[in-house]
C-alpha cells in the first residue's frame, strides 16, 4: 500500500509539472542563467561644474520630483546618506560581488558619502533592460545611488551605482521553499547594467545643468 501511494504522489507530482511547463511556469528553478545584451562599463560618472554641495541641494530639493514624473521610477523613493534605510557599508560590500563600482563605493568613508542619494523601489515595478532569458527580454528592476563627490577645480564628479540589479523569471516550484512546498518567485542577483545607470544620470545632470 506504501508503495501505491508513493507512486500516486509522484505521478502527481509529475502532472503539476506538466501543468507548470505548460503556464509557461518554471519547475524546479530551471538552470541557466539569463543573458546580457549591451556594452559593460565599471563606471558611469559625469563632471559637473558647481560645487558638491550646491549639487546636493539641487537633488535634495528636485531630484523626487523628476523621479516621480517618469513612469519607470514612479513608485521609487528618495533617501539622503544619513536615513536609516540607506545601505550600510557591510550591506554594500555583500551585495558588491563581482560589481567593482560598488566594491569601491562601500570602501568610502561615510564623511565621502555624506552628499548621497538612495534610490529604491519597494513596489513589484519592473522594467526590460539589458538582459534576456529564453530570448526574451527579462524583467529587470534595481535600485541606484547616486554619488556626489568633490572633483577637480572645485566641481563636482557625480556616478550613478546599481545596488541588488535583479531579474524576475517567473515562477518555480519549490518543495523544500521557505514557506513549505509551493510555487516562489526566481528573481536572481545580476551584474549592474550600463543603460540604466546612463538614464539615471541623465536625469540627474538635467537638474543640475543650465539652471
């Protein structure tokens, strides 16, 4: 009888599979890894001639406003470096991995991160990016800081970092999940993206150019 009911329970199992294939549902968190498509740059920074702390003030009092207005980042929030929420070095040296922009970023002191910005999201916002899986686009989503640093001449470097840039697959069956056997979300850790961090410092230069 043991035996009948263990192989009830696996063509059973079998079925969900099938069902989940055919949903376009990933079982078992398939192999592979999603593909990138677009040129890879450490770091993407742009001179800016005011001083950093003018810059600071100009993105404390506009840079909400100009996130909130594009349809991308219209559920993002706005944290200044000495907000709780704002990633601490340790949680930025973990979440660095491969990514060398941040691993130098969470080496700075916090007098060099006094000026910064957090950009994040905490809504199920996702947009397609540089990567793709299966052969199509993959939904993407990160969140960003935004650097403020004295440069040269008494202007100022501003760079936009991607911090925990993430794919969402789907869904996968897990029986072994943290909430007991059921379907979870496969949402991976990926490498920044340069598009991204591009557009945002686009916006910011823009409020901070011509003005």
């Amino acid at each position: 009888m043991a035996s009948r009911e263990a192989h009830v329970l696996a063509a059973a199992a079998r079925r969900l599979a099938c069902a989940g294939a055919a949903l376009s549902v990933s079982f078992c968190a398939p192999g592979g890894h999603p593909e990138r498509h677009g040129e890879a740059r450490a770091h993407v920074a742009n001179a800016v001639a005011r001083p950093a702390d003018d810059v600071h003030a100009r993105l404390a009092r506009g840079l909400a406003s100009a996130l909130g207005a594009a349809e991308k980042y219209r559920d993002a929030h706005l944290a200044a470096s000495d907000d709780p929420v704002f990633p601490d070095p340790q949680q930025l040296r973990l979440a660095a991995g491969d990514d060398p922009a941040l691993a130098a970023y969470a080496a700075l002191d916090d007098r060099q991160r006094r000026r910064d910005f957090y950009v994040f999201d905490l809504s199920d916002t996702y947009w397609t990016s540089e990567y793709v899986w299966r052969g199509r686009p993959a939904r993407f989503k990160t969140d960003f800081i935004v650097h403020v640093a004295d440069a040269d001449a008494g202007g100022t470097l501003v760079e936009v970092l991607e911090y925990r840039p993430r794919v969402s697959l789907g869904e996968h069956f897990d029986l072994t999940g943290h909430h007991g056997p059921g379907f979870y979300d496969d949402v991976r850790f990926v490498a920044p993206t340069t598009r991204d961090r591009e557009e945002l410092l686009e916006m910011v230069v823009g409020l901070l150019v011509g003005r």
